[in-house]
C-alpha cells in the first residue's frame, strides 16, 4: 500500500471521526506535511527532525503547519500553532476544509516571522509563538495553488 493509499483510507476516517466526536482524530498534521511535500516537491524529514519538516532540493529547510477549518472558522481570528525556535529557513502554513483537503499554502521566511513574534504586546505571540493566520499571509506569499499575476 502505498502513503496515497493509506491516506485515502485514514482521512474518510477522521472525518467521520470528528462529525462523531467533535475532535480531531490527530492526524491534520501528517496528512497536511505529506500532502504539502508533495505538492511543493520537499523532502519531508525523520519523524520528531529538531527545527523542521521538510528540506527543498537547494537545503532550504521548511517548518510546516497545518490547520483543518471549517469555512466559519476561516473568517475567525485562528493562529498557527507555535513555531519553534530551532534550525528552519520559512514556514508553511497549510490550510485543509474539514475533510483533510488542501485549500492553499502559504510560506513566509523566517527572518519575517521572527520579526513579528517579537513585536511588543502579545502573549501569544512574544510566549507562545504564534501568528494569526492573516498576520502569516500579510508577511507570507501563497505557494499553492498558483493564482496567476494580472499583466
């Protein structure tokens, strides 16, 4: 079986999973760093890699997150998860409808992100490390899918 396979069968499951429970079943980050990898072309890293995720073919090093929303949720204030203070170049903001499909990608570079983590003011962003996700794409580009630029 190969990982395609397998997450045709796991994400019909943690959809289920959630319309059931109202939890996540824990699997919106594997799936969203696989499918992320595969559709920028990275090579993703050993599970629990220190810093980040995925490497690119130049050695450019990616943390990835990933959050699956419903579409009330997108219009609500939703951050990214902490980003650690390890070893990566960017970050990859993946963000999936609830039923683990990709919606867009966004990268913002690290030198950007810390700059933002270390404004005055938030604790969630001076203590726990986290972007709003409008806050991600203001200081990001959209990576996926490719909208064309108007001449």
């Amino acid at each position: 079986m190969t990982i395609e396979e397998l997450l045709a069968c796991v994400k019909p499951l943690a959809v289920e999973y959630y319309r059931l429970t109202g939890k996540p079943l824990g699997v919106t980050g594997e799936v969203g760093e696989f499918e992320v990898a595969r559709l920028l072309g990275l090579k993703l890293e050993e599970a629990r890699s220190p810093g980040h995720d995925a490497m690119d073919q130049h050695g450019r090093s990616y943390q990835i997150k990933t959050r699956s929303l419903s579409e009330a949720a997108l219009k609500k204030t939703q951050n990214t998860g902490k980003l650690n203070d390890k070893e990566w170049d960017a970050a990859l903001l993946c963000i999936m409808n609830l039923e683990l499909e990709i919606l867009e990608i966004w990268e913002a570079d690290r030198v950007a992100v810390e700059h933002e983590l270390n404004q005055p003011g938030s604790k969630g962003r001076n203590v726990r490390r986290q972007l709003s996700l409008s806050k991600f794409k203001e200081i990001g580009r959209q990576r996926w899918p490719v909208t064309a630029v108007a001449n």
